[in-house]
C-alpha cells in the first residue's frame, strides 16, 4: 500500500463520472464528499497488501503526531485534533515512468482486490473514532483541497 497524506483544512471530492458497463448517464452521481481540518489520504493498494498491510496503515495514520500543539509543533494526532479523513482511492500512485514516456500501472493491484482492501482501509479508519468519506473507486474525480502547512507525507508498506 502506498499513501500520500496531505493536512488539510479543508477538502472535497466531486465524482464525475460513474462506473458502470452500461449508460453511465442513466445513474445519478453522489453529492459531493467534503471534510475541514483534517487529512486527505490518497490510497494505492497492491495485489500484496493484506488484513496486515491495513492494520499497520489505518494506526499509523491514527497516531501520527503531524498536528499542531499549543506551542505550534506537530504533537497531536488526528483523532487528538477531532480532524476528519478524505480518503480517495488513487492507483496511479503506482505508476512506473523510469522507461517510456507511458507509466505502467503493472505494481497496482487487480481492481475486486484493490477495492476490497480500499474499503477495508477505510472501516479500519472508522473503527478508531475517525470520520472518513471517500471518493468512489474507479470513477472520474475532482479533488479540492486547502493543504495546510503545507503538510505532505508519503506511507508505504
């Protein structure tokens, strides 16, 4: 799994088109999905990521200390702050441009498994006292977001 983690004080996401094998007009889309202070998380899951991989993601996110205390030093944790998660399925963070100028997308995992542990991810999340809304997986996005900081990280295991 591989995450790149923004601090936001705001974020949004828009759907802007929905997967489906037919008519992708005839189904209405999702309002848009927005948080405050808090973190966006875009999350690329591989065929090797497991109950594990998710286990060790959704606490290390819980407890990292990337929020600011009273004195103004990164302290306080997510749920410490009461910030809310945007989380967005995101496989293009496996892209592989060393050769070429196309990336290859071949370290993502297959799409059920992909989604299956997105979702899990996310009421790991959940599970710890963390509101999290998501994007929709395999859809045209528009993400927004305010990164506050600016804080950026990049997680992988």
């Amino acid at each position: 799994m591989r995450i790149v983690l923004q601090r936001v004080s705001s974020a949004s996401v828009r759907v802007l088109s929905q997967r489906t094998a037919s008519c992708p007009d005839a189904l209405p889309l999702p309002e848009p999905q927005g948080i405050g202070l808090g973190l966006l998380v875009l999350v690329a899951v591989s065929d090797a990521d497991d109950d594990d991989t998710v286990s060790w993601m959704s606490r290390k996110i819980a407890h990292l200390r990337i929020f600011e205390d009273d004195a103004g030093a990164m302290n306080r944790s997510i749920r410490e702050v009461q910030g809310e998660i945007l989380s967005i399925s995101q496989f293009t963070l496996y892209g592989d441009a060393r050769k070429g100028n196309r990336p290859s997308f071949m370290a993502a995992g297959k799409p059920e498994h992909a989604e299956h542990i997105w979702n899990q991810f996310n009421e790991a999340l959940r599970s710890q006292g963390i509101i999290v809304r998501t994007g929709t997986f395999a859809t045209h996005m528009s993400v927004k977001l305010v990164n506050d900081g600016p804080v950026t990280l990049i997680l992988e295991r």
